[in-house]
C-alpha cells in the first residue's frame, strides 16, 4: 500500500524512531534544524509543516494556506529562528520556527523557485527560479529587500561556498557569483550544463558533474569536473561513453568526493581526487552526514543504505523503504528519508 508520509531512524541502531504524516501530494523537500530537535517539509499540497522529533514527530505546527502552488523547497537559518520556502507559487516566505507565523514575503521571481537556501551567517537568502538568482537581505528590520539579482541562462542548482562568499548556480551553464556585491565572476567553462555541483570543505573547489564529456560534444555520456573557483581551471576526474551522473557531494567538513555513476557510487579523495571506491549503490540521491564518515543514498525502485566511506563498508540497509528525499541530522544521529511507500526490511552490518 502507498501512503504519503516520512520517517526518522536511529543511525546508530538501524531502528525506527517515529513515522511522519506528509504531505498527500508528495514531499517537495525537507531540513532537519540546526540542532537536529525538529525537522521542517515542504509539500506538494502548498503546506508547511514542522515536526518535534524529541516528542516522536509530533506536529508542531501546520500552515493549511502556506503557499498558493506546490511548495518545493525550505530551509532552517543557521540560527533555528527562521524558516524559508518556496515553490510554484514563485514566492520565498519566510515562517518564525518556533509558531510557523509569516515572517516576510520575498516577491520578484517570475517562473517557480527551485532552490533556496541561506548564507552561513544567516543575513542573506539565496533562492533560483528556472532563469534567475536572487540574494535577499534579511538581516535588517522590516520587509526583506533584494540585496542583487542575476539573470544565467538557466538554473536548477545552487551551492554556497562554506564562508558564504561565493554562490554558484546551473543547469543551462555554471555561473559563479560574489554573493556580497552580485559580480557575476565567471561563467566556467563555458557552455557547460549541471546536473549537480558541491563545494569543497575548503572551499577552493566546485565539483560538477554534467551530461557532456567537453562543451559541444552530444548529450551522450558526461563527467565529473572539478573547477579551481580561483583560476577557472579544470579538471576531469571521470567520464562515461553511456548514461550519465547524476547527484555529488563532498563531505561538508572534509573528506571523500561522491557521485551517483550510472549504477554506482564513486568515491575520490578530497586532496588528490584519485579514485577511493567504487561501491554498488545504484544511487539516485545522496545526502552526507556532518562529519562526512556516513553517507546516505537511495535508489530506485526502492532501497535506502547508508555507507561508512571510511571503510567503504554498508553500514545500514533498509531494503523496501523508498526515498525520493533524505537528510541527515546536523548532530549525525538521525536519518529523515521522505517517500511514497514505507515497507523496510532492515539489515545492518558493523555500526559506528
């Protein structure tokens, strides 16, 4: 039987802690706070929700008008005091964690937002339609005001980098921005198209994979590109002749490189990007613990695992728990999967 709705598991023991009543049309997205006590969804059917995961996912609040088309996409400020989302309705609003009362409303995109997210230092929220980025200041009293906004060919993607100095954005091209003046620094290299992009832990670093091997060439095949953010040089890491990649991600506070490869997850160390391991994942999305030891993907149809890459061991297997959105606590404890169907069979190997 299909049901809408989402769980919380114990990372250390493999167990069930609570389940999530979602949203019926499906889960735009979701974010755990900065202290891993609750955990905020997105919803297809315009509503926001927040969950108190220290009294077993009740709902804390509920916003039945939130937003006027599906919500897909929300994000906690580093603070815990704010929530931002946004979706079709082309509108980021801004929510008080602690009541779910509006905050603001950030009006100005003109197709529906992909993406949003904040700068560390929480002043400033990034949000991306289908063909333009926008910085607001929300550090200030009163209404929100757009701080810049850029116009790229296309954009599905965005990543900040970890000083919150740099932003880039893709999908059509990759273009690098100076969040603090909106400088548009570099479209690099030119023509590429993103599937998904990562800073490093140090931030020198943009990792992006792509559908094309070298700009120009057919849309068969792809790679794996890292970009010096301070040159604009290149370099392939990977590249496949058939199919594609699809998500990455670098540990966030430094460690492996990974990539979803066809029916594979790659992994290349941080400092010399040689090939760590190749393990059989079959990942459509990915999502890393805090300390990059845990890494967590799902597939398709089914099947949520969760991997030690120090070890490059399965750590956790939920077999018939479909994943279609996955996060892990800021604290490493909890892993948040999102689905349409919830019928796990359990296996875990050694635990950390």
């Amino acid at each position: 039987m299909q049901r809408k709705s989402g769980s919380v598991w114990d990372l250390a023991t493999g167990q069930k802690l609570c389940e999530l009543p979602l949203h019926p049309e499906g889960v735009g997205g979701m974010a755990f706070s900065p202290d891993g006590r609750r955990l905020v969804t997105a919803g297809r059917d315009r509503r926001i929700r927040l969950f108190d995961l220290d009294r077993g996912g009740a709902l804390v609040w509920d916003t039945p008008r939130g937003h006027t088309d599906a919500a897909l996409t929300v994000a906690f400020s580093p603070d815990g005091e704010l929530i931002a989302s946004g979706g079709e309705d082309r509108v980021v609003r801004l929510w008080a964690a602690e009541t779910g009362e509006p905050r603001g409303t950030l009006i100005g995109h003109r197709k529906s937002i992909e993406s949003n997210a904040f700068s560390p230092d929480g002043r400033r929220i990034v949000s991306a339609d289908q063909d333009s980025v926008r910085v607001w200041d929300v550090s200030a009293e009163g209404d929100p005001r757009v701080f810049w906004a850029g116009r790229p060919r296309q954009v599905r993607k965005l990543a900040i980098s970890p000083d919150g100095s740099l932003l880039a954005s893709g999908y059509g091209e990759l273009c690098l921005w100076d969040v603090r003046t909106g400088r548009l620094v570099a479209v690099i290299p030119a023509g590429m198209r993103v599937v998904d992009l990562s800073f490093a832990s140090t931030g020198k670093h943009l990792a992006v994979s792509t559908p094309h091997a070298n700009p120009g060439e057919a849309a068969k095949g792809g790679a794996v590109v890292i970009i010096d953010v301070r040159t604009g040089k290149s370099k392939e890491v990977a590249k496949i002749r058939e199919g594609r990649f699809g998500a990455l991600a670098f540990a966030p506070s430094g460690g492996p490189l990974a990539a979803c490869v066809k029916e594979e997850l790659v992994l290349w160390d941080e400092a010399t990007y040689e090939p760590l391991a190749r393990l059989p994942a079959h990942a459509s999305f990915i999502a890393y613990g805090p300390r990059g030891r845990l890494l967590a993907t799902s597939k398709k149809p089914r099947g949520v695992s969760v991997w030690d890459t120090r070890t490059s061991r399965l750590h956790l297997e939920w077999q018939d728990l479909l994943g279609i959105a996955l996060a892990i606590s800021p604290d490493g404890r909890l892993l948040a999967v999102a689905g349409d169907e919830l019928l796990p069979r359990t296996r875990s190997s050694e635990h950390i």
